[in-house]
C-alpha cells in the first residue's frame, strides 16, 4: 500500500467510524430554547468525539495496513473474484 492509498483508506475508515461515535454521550436538552430541535444534545462535546473517532479510525487502519502488508488479504485476488 503506497502513502497515497493509506491516507484514502484512513480518510474513508474515519468517516464511516464517525457515525458510530457521534451518538457516543448525546443527550438532549431538558428545558430546549424556543426554535431549537428537542433532539438536538445540550453538550455536543465535537472536538472530543473528533479525537476519540482519529484513534479509533487509527487502530482499524493499523489492522487493515497488516492485513494488506502482510497478504493475508490481497486486493487482487478480491478485485479478480469480483470480475469472475
């Protein structure tokens, strides 16, 4: 895998793995403001669900580097299958 193929892989792992972790800790508010969303969370905490989601994303990308460095997948097997 080239740097540029470990930076798409990484960008796709993290954008999927946000899904997961945004709801992590969401409540909503008990008393919402007037023209807010009753489901919007009174503390979104972002910035640290966009760090914990960066490590999570980095300890799955580290799994897949192994697994494509190491051959026990093989992208060209997989692409070939695909084309049978």
């Amino acid at each position: 895998m080239n740097w540029v193929t470990g930076i798409l892989v990484y960008v796709i792992i993290w954008w999927v793995t946000i899904f997961m972790v945004l709801p992590w800790g969401a409540r909503p508010a008990e008393n919402p403001e007037e023209g807010h969303a009753t489901s919007a969370p009174a503390k979104a905490m972002i910035g640290r669900k966009f760090l914990i989601n960066s490590i999570v994303a980095a300890v799955i990308w580290a799994v897949v580097f192994w697994l494509i460095e190491s051959q026990v997948i093989s992208i060209e097997d997989i692409a070939r299958n695909l084309g049978a």
